[in-house]
C-alpha cells in the first residue's frame, strides 16, 4: 500500500545550525537505503517550510512510522510527520 507523508522539522526546538551537514548527509544516506529496499517510492523537499513530503509502499501506517523511524532526524526528535495518508486507486479510470 502507499503513503504520502508529509514532515516537518521542529524549527521551534532545534534552530537550523542544527542541521549540520554530517547530518544531513546522514539523513540522504539513511533515505537512500530505503529507496534502494523499495520503501520509499518519491521524496521532495517541503516548498514552504523545512521538511520534505514521501511517497512510501509499505503494508500499513505502522510500517510507515517504522520506516521514518529509521531516519536519522526523527530519531533525534528533530523532524516529526504532521500527517501519514492511506492512498486508495483513483476509480475515473476503471473500465466498465
């Protein structure tokens, strides 16, 4: 099943000299790794605030939270998922 997921980073508790660049590097890795096991399908950078939005295949919202579990940032508390949303088939284009 896939997920969008949607994270933020929790400016209000850790200021941006936080996010130094071993651990964003760490993170990249640690996003990497998933791609590569066929977790994470897609991930963009959040345009409005810092965080990004993922587009997981994995079989339920815990296997969701596991996987972001796994990354480095929410490990540390530094970055937490506003939302995880089931996505179902889009019926418009099913054939009669």
């Amino acid at each position: 099943m896939q997920y969008i997921v949607i994270t933020r980073r929790r400016s209000e508790k850790f200021p941006d000299s936080e996010y130094t660049p071993e651990r964003l590097t760490a993170e990249t890795a640690a996003v990497r790794k998933l791609y590569g096991e066929g977790i994470v399908r897609h991930i963009w950078h959040r345009g409005d605030v810092g965080g990004a939005c993922l587009l997981l295949e994995v079989e339920s919202e815990d296997g969701a939270k596991s996987a972001l579990n796994r990354l480095p940032s929410f490990g540390l508390g530094m970055q937490e998922a506003v939302c995880i949303v089931p996505l179902a088939p889009y019926r418009g284009f099913a054939t009669e």
